[in-house]
C-alpha cells in the first residue's frame, strides 16, 4: 500500500514557527496561529493513530505542535507584558510623551 502524506503536516508546522515569528504582534496573532495549529495537530494526530502505515509527515505535525505550545507561550507573555503596561500608563500615558516621561521618572524614584 502507498503511503500518502498526512493531511496539514506541513501547515501545521508552518503555523507553528508563525505563532513564535509573531508573538510580538501585541501577543493575539501568534496566539491565534498557535491555537490553530494545536487543533489541526490534535486532528492529523488522531488520524495518524487510526493507520500510522498509511502515512508519513508526523515528525512535522509533532514539531509543529511543540513549536505552537512555544508560541502560544511566548504570546501571552507577550500579551501580559503589554496589558501591564497599558494599565501601568493607561491609554493617555501611551500618546503623550511628556506623561510618560514622568511616570518614567516616578518608577525610577527621581
């Protein structure tokens, strides 16, 4: 019997080292794409379990998903980070540089 390749092996990877490459979007793209590809791993895992001699491509799919676990990891630090420091400056602070100056300078105890 021919092996055939699993299905989204290689777009689960691929959205795998997306979610890591854009964790810094303030956190949501990356974590979107990670939770993306930890659904179709679970899928293409599932699949792969029913008949692992029909076919090939799951070391993608596993590095994929570890990748997205990377990912969704990195992006909601990435995300604390920024809700932190918009609740520490508010949304005023943000486009006003003389109100960040000072707030800056509190923090600093100057």
């Amino acid at each position: 019997m021919e092996q055939q390749k699993l299905p989204n092996a290689t777009l689960i990877l691929v959205f795998g080292i997306l979610s890591i490459v854009t964790c810094c979007c303030y956190g949501i793209v990356g974590l979107i794409l990670g939770i993306v590809a930890i659904v179709l791993a679970k899928k293409a895992t599932q699949i792969y379990s029913e008949n692992p001699e029909a076919y090939t491509g799951f070391q993608n799919v596993k590095t994929g998903k570890i990748l997205a676990i990377v990912g969704i990891v990195l992006s909601v630090l990435s995300l604390v980070y920024y809700i932190g420091i918009i609740a520490y400056f508010g949304l005023d602070g943000m486009q006003d540089p003389e109100l960040m100056q000072e707030k800056i300078k509190e923090l600093m105890g100057q």
